[in-house]
C-alpha cells in the first residue's frame, strides 16, 4: 500500500513540473497579452518577422514601429516609406509571441503569431480620422527620425470639398498637390476641411522629426608619454544630438564610447615604430555619421623621445 502512495505521489511532481506558467502584462496600447511567459525551449538560428503596413485604404505607411514581445524583452522595427518591415533575432521557440504593430495617427493593431526561420504578416492600420487625414513618406534612419525631405500627401475620403493645412504654425494653404518639408528638426502640420460650406475642426498630426545633416567632428592626437598617445574626437549634433564615436588604427577598431559629448578621448599605447592612421567615426541618433583621420608621424615620437632622455641625462649626470 506504501509503494502505491509513493508511486501516486511522484505521479503529481510530474504532472505539477509540467504544468505551464504564465503572467501578463498590459503595453502601452491596453493589450492584455503584450507579454506571456510560457516553457519555451530556445532553438538555433533565430527567427525573423516581416511584411508590409498599410492603412485600410491599402496605402503603404512607412514609420509604422512593429514590436515583437518575447522572454521579457523586445526587438523592433520601423517600416520604410513602401510600407515594408523586417524584425530580425526573434528566438525561436514553442511559444506564441505577441506581434504589435503602432503609428501616431492610427489605431494600433496586435496579434499572436508562431514565429518560425521565416516568417510573415501584414498589419492594416485603421486612421483615427478617416475622413481626411496626412501621409509622411520619406527615408527613416534610428528612432523614427527621417534623414531625407518628407513628401507629404492627403488621403482625402469622400465628403471633402477642400482641404487647407498649415506647417508649424504658419500660414493656411490650400492642399492641391503632396509638398515636400525638407528643414531638419521638429514639425508639426494643422489641417481641416471644408464640405459643403461647413468646415470641420483644426486637427493636429502628430509631430515628426528631420535630421539628415551629418554631425560636424574634430579629431586631434597628443602624445602622453614614451608610447602612448591621447586621442580626442569633439564630435556635435544640432539636431538629434549624438549616439556614439567610433575609434580605429589603421581600420581596426579599438572601441566606441557611446554618451552625448561634445568631447569623447581614447588612451592608445602605440605597439610599434611605424606611422600609424587615426580614424573616428561620429554617429548621432538618426543615424548619420561622419568621419575624421588623421595620422601619426613615428619621427614626432621619435623627437619627442629623444629630448626625453636628453632631460633624463641632465638630471643623473649633475
């Protein structure tokens, strides 16, 4: 009778230790199953997400941000001006993934999907206003931030005798033709409509941000000792400001410091007599980059060490 007890009782461990666990947690658009942790067993290679964005009208929108939940983390992706995205290094495993697909503007739209090595899914995003309503198409770098002009065109539906906007608060223009806004920063666009001699409410898209001018940089090099030099990048971004500066000898990379700036150093012990070239590569937050070099003459090290140990003489031989 004893055994039968033991038995039945290593029966229940078993059956508890494969019983699933699971939580959730509320995103940012009130969905219910934006994170669920389930027994998911991690298998190589990882897998990708992509397809294309539009809206119910079967426009392409780009600058549609596309998140894929797994494990308590994230990857994402912004979709380009067709509409198109590609979510990369999604784990794969035995488990559903919540799929969010988000744009200022639209309703946003969330799905459960099985990713596997390849897999994909188009998102339809439906305007908050339907009846007139803006199109920003242009190149997105990091973070959403265009680095090109964008074109702007309106997606008039039925009931709309005119459309009038307005560009960062100036004068109201008559909407004929899409218009290209290519001045970096931040900007916003005012519209209404007219019908019938009726005009509707001043609506407000969300703002939008241009960044496609590089990060002015300065590099210079000074040497700290026998062989050892200082090397100083003052790299700034008036726009978006900066993300990183990149530190190579002779295209191999040393490191990278990622911080605001303006001014960003790196120590480097020289390993040989040769002449040696500097480059720094400055990145801001769209994105853009620039670059700088400059290189290292050895006869400067060789001159520098030379007064070093005239120096050393004077002062053991007095």
């Amino acid at each position: 009778m004893s055994s039968i007890r033991v038995v039945l009782l290593l029966f229940a461990v078993i059956l508890l230790s494969l019983t699933p666990l699971s939580y959730t947690s509320a995103d940012e658009i009130g969905n219910p199953f934006s994170q669920t942790a389930s027994p998911c067993i991690a298998m190589e290679p990882v897998g990708n997400l992509s397809g294309y964005v539009t809206d119910t009208y079967q426009n392409p929108l780009g600058n549609a941000r596309i998140r894929i939940y797994f494990h308590g983390t994230y990857e994402e992706n912004y979709s380009d001006t067709s509409g198109y995205y590609h979510v990369t290094n999604i784990p794969l495993c035995y488990c559903l993934k919540n799929a969010t697909c988000s744009k200022s503007g639209y309703q946003s739209e969330w799905v459960m999907l099985s990713i596997s090595e390849n897999t994909t899914y188009d998102f339809i995003l439906r305007p908050l206003n339907d009846s007139c309503y803006p199109l920003f198409n242009g190149t997105i770098g990091k973070h959403g931030i265009f680095i090109s002009c964008v074109n702007v065109t309106f997606v008039i539906i039925g009931n709309v005798d005119a459309v009038y906007y307005r560009l960062d608060g100036g004068s109201w223009t008559h909407y004929v033709s899409a218009f290209m806004v290519c001045e970096d920063g931040p900007h916003v666009l005012d519209w209404y409509w007219i019908y019938q001699g009726n005009e509707s409410a001043i609506l407000t898209a969300p703002s939008f941000f241009i960044d496609w001018t590089p990060p002015s940089i300065q590099l210079s090099s000074k040497r700290i000792g026998l062989n050892r030099i200082k090397i100083t990048a003052t790299a700034f971004d008036a726009e978006s400001g900066m993300e990183k500066v990149e530190f190579y000898i002779d295209d191999q990379l040393l490191g990278n410091i990622t911080s605001a700036g303006p001014d960003y150093e790196w120590i480097w012990k020289t390993p040989d007599n040769n002449n040696h070239t500097i480059q720094v590569n400055a990145y801001d937050n769209a994105g853009n980059s620039a670059e700088s070099t400059l290189v290292i003459s050895f006869h400067d090290m060789v001159h520098t060490q030379h007064w070093f140990f005239l120096l050393v003489q004077r002062v053991f031989l007095c």
